[in-house]
C-alpha cells in the first residue's frame, strides 16, 4: 500500500469507526504490557480478597512460572508450522491458481472469507497466513481483470477467517481438553474428548452459521457504485523471500535433497496411522505432528525447510515470552484461593441456563489481556470449570464458550493481526471497521448457540 493510499477515506462503517480505529492504535498497549499489567492486578486482588500475604503470594507467582512449559512449547509449535505450512511452495502454488476464481469485487471478498474460514478450522496458525496471502493474490489478478477491490476489506476478510479458529482442529483449550496429563484435565479428573466439544453437533451447527452470518455482514458493508476504493499498490511485495544457501559440498547435496524430508514424512504419517488405528484421538501434539508431517512432504528440502522456519520464528518469540507470565498468574490464583473466591462470585451471578453466554463474554474482556488462547485457558479455564461444575453444567459448553469468547474479540484485538498487517502493509484502523462488522455477526451466532444448549 503506497502511503497516499492510506490515508484515503474509506466508505461506510469503516470511515464512521475512525474514532474507535484511532483510539485502538493510539493507546492500547502491546499483549505483553497486558500480560505484565494483568500479573499486579491479579496479585493485588489475591491480596485484598484472600487471606494471602506478600510473601505467600510471591511464592505463588515464582512457583507457578514454570507450570506451563510444555503448553507453551506445544502452543509455539501450532503457531510455528502453520505459518510454515502456508509458506511452502505447493501452498503458496494453490492460493495463486485459486486467487483468480473470484469474478466479480463482492465474490473476492466472500471467496477470502470462506477460503480463510476453512483454513482456520484446520489450523490456526495455516488460516492466519492464509489468509491474507490469498487476499494478495485475489488482489493482483484481479486488478488484471479490471476488477475495482478494496484491498483493505480483502484483508480484514482474511482476518476476519480467524473468528472461528477456536471451533475447529487446532483449538487450544479443547485439545487441551482432550490431552492426558493437561490442566483442564486433572482439574476436572479426566478428559474431554473433542468428540463432544469440537465435533459436537452444536458446535458444527455453530461453524456453519457464523460463517454464512459474517459472510453476509461483508457484503453488506463491501463498497458499492461510485464508493472510494483503495486497491492494491501494483509496485507492493509481499510475503517472505526464501533464501537458501548455495549447495557447493557433498554435505550441501545433502541438506538439498529431497529424499531427507520425504522418508521423515512418511514416518509421521505412518505414526500417525498407528495412532488412530489403535483408538488414538487428537491432542495438541497429534495436531503437531499432522502438520510437521505434511511440512516435511511439502517442501523440497532440507534448506528450504529450514529457511521458512527461520522466517516463521519471528512470529513466535513474543507468544513464548508471555506463557511464563500466564503461568504465574495460575499459580496466584491457585495458591491465595482466588480462583474459588471468582468461581463464588460466577456461581451467585448466573444459573446452569445462562452461564455459557456469561462465560463467552467474560472470555470476550479477558481476551482482551490474554490475547493467546493457549494462555487464557491457562487463566480463566480453571475458574470458569470449577463454576460450571457446581453449577451442574456440562465441561464441554464451558470449554467451548471460553473458546468462543477467545476467538470473537481478536476481532477487535490487535494482537493477532499484527502478522496479517505486516505482510498487507495495512494498519489496525484499515481493517477495524470491517473486523467490528464480524465481530457483531459472530457475536450474535455464538450467544445465540450457548442460551439454546443452555435451554437444552
């Protein structure tokens, strides 16, 4: 984007959300900051509300640093091989040769949608990149088709793909769920198989109508007629530029070889076919594992492979640095006995018919502190499973109405669009009136889902 062209009035409700766009850009803060903010305010409230001393509560936090080491690294490696993944060459072949199905303005931005929909089911960290590669793409050609695209609404349609990450495949807190030996399952003394969160028939029901609800709040906000548009920069480049060294030395031929990454692949998938033959089910390694195996059989080589992981990396240090902090939050929170004093608090608030939407908006705020949704579980799941319990309601609404929260205010959270805005070259207010339209759809489908399980 050339910087004239950002500074064009966009049309309709995305020109009537500058304020808010301006707002957001100005004086929020990086998640980190939230993270560290939201560690003094959770000490603080464990010191008024319990009987937890300093030092007591101190201890907690030390203690409870490491208690998340191997989410984190199971988090970092959902982020990291997705967004490797997308950047492969058959990957980045398909959303070329896709790029130009679109015909008409308002099928590109539907198209997008869908396309980064479906991507964020299977993996979140795939749908993000995914996502706003193929507005690139549909961008370009159809810019050679003489089709007038607003660039800006193409990419938050990509971003837009994201609100429905938490239903699918890579979701944290229900693979999580699922995991022997997790948190959420010693808390709740077995696990949850995603059999009844994932693949519960609500749940898909629930997919299926936010996406057909979203799709049509974009079209009723795509620019129409003699509306401005801001197309896409022709002289603009993006994406990473794979490097890979030159093969000189009988080593060199063989980090170039094919055969390397090829017999490492089809290991995984044989593994993995053991797996579910012998009743396996999905976790968060297993999820990994799927995706490192189709990494591996996607790339060319060894260098190839190496260099999108370099370039994929970036991405991931922030999300790292902040795991620890989540985890000391737990460990205050269960230490001082704050968890119990909120989980009181829910119980007297809500009954077993309406706690899932009180639930998904509270997950909504937190969402707003704990951008990650590895690290909100972490955060809110063991409250939010203890209130469910004594409520009488079933574990698996509860986990999928946290979820829900999480996915609905990344929305209007710039945490996780700030990949999607450093390929596009777009800034948060560009796409924030068109993201808020989203999160009104979604938020509507997924209330409206959790008060009929809720009646149910």
């Amino acid at each position: 984007m050339s910087s004239t062209s950002a500074k064009q009035r966009s049309s309709g409700l995305a020109g009537m959300m500058r304020p808010v766009n301006s707002v957001v850009e100005r004086f929020i803060p990086s998640a980190l900051v939230f993270a560290i903010v939201l560690t003094f305010v959770v000490a603080i409230l464990a010191l008024l509300l319990t009987d937890s001393g300093p030092v007591d509560v101190t201890r907690g936090w030390g203690e409870g640093l490491s208690g998340l080491l191997a989410f984190m690294t199971q988090m970092a490696l959902i982020l990291l091989l997705g967004h490797t993944l997308a950047n492969t060459g058959p990957v980045r072949g398909l959303l070329a040769r896709i790029g130009g199905l679109p015909r008409t303005a308002l099928q590109g931005y539907l198209f997008v949608f869908g396309v980064a929909a479906v991507a964020c089911l299977i993996t979140w960290g795939l749908g993000l990149v995914v996502g706003v590669l193929l507005a690139v793409e549909v961008a370009k050609q159809g810019r050679e088709k003489g089709l007038k695209l607003h660039f800006p609404l193409l990419v938050a349609a990509g971003y837009s793909g994201y609100v429905v990450w938490h239903m699918g495949y890579s979701g944290s807190g229900t693979l999580t769920a699922a995991t022997e030996g997790s948190f959420i399952a010693e808390q709740l003394g077995e696990t949850i198989p995603i059999s009844e969160t994932t693949f519960a028939w609500w749940n898909l029901a629930a997919i299926a109508a936010t996406i057909l609800v979203v799709g049509v709040g974009l079209a009723l906000v795509a620019p129409r007629g003699d509306d401005p548009v801001i197309e896409l920069d022709a002289d603009a480049r993006f994406g990473d530029e794979v490097v890979t060294d030159e093969v000189v030395t009988p080593a060199d031929r063989v980090d170039a070889s094919r055969v390397v990454t090829t017999l490492v692949g089809l290991a995984l998938v044989a593994y993995l076919v053991i797996h579910y033959s012998d009743g396996g089910t999905a976790t968060l390694d297993i999820v990994n594992w799927t995706f490192l195996a189709l990494i591996f059989l996607l790339v060319r080589n060894p260098l190839e492979l190496i260099a999108l992981v370099k370039n994929a990396a970036s991405n991931v240090g922030e999300i790292l640095l902040q795991f620890p902090l989540y985890a000391g939050i737990m460990g205050i929170m269960a230490t001082s006995g704050l968890i119990t004093v909120f989980s009181d608090f829910i119980v007297d608030t809500a009954g077993p018919s309406t706690f899932g939407v009180l639930a998904f908006l509270s997950a909504g705020l937190v969402n707003f502190f704990v951008p990650s949704g590895g690290g909100q579980f972490a955060v809110q799941g063991p409250v939010m499973l203890d209130a469910g319990a004594r409520l009488g309601v079933d574990p698996s609404v509860t986990i999928m109405a946290i979820a829900y929260g999480d996915q609905w205010t990344n929305m209007i959270q710039p945490f996780w669009a700030l990949p999607v805005l450093a390929i596009s070259g777009l800034k948060i207010r560009d796409i924030l009136g068109y993201t808020l339209v989203t999160l009104i759809a979604s938020g509507l489908v997924f209330a409206t889902i959790l008060l009929l399980v809720g009646a149910g």
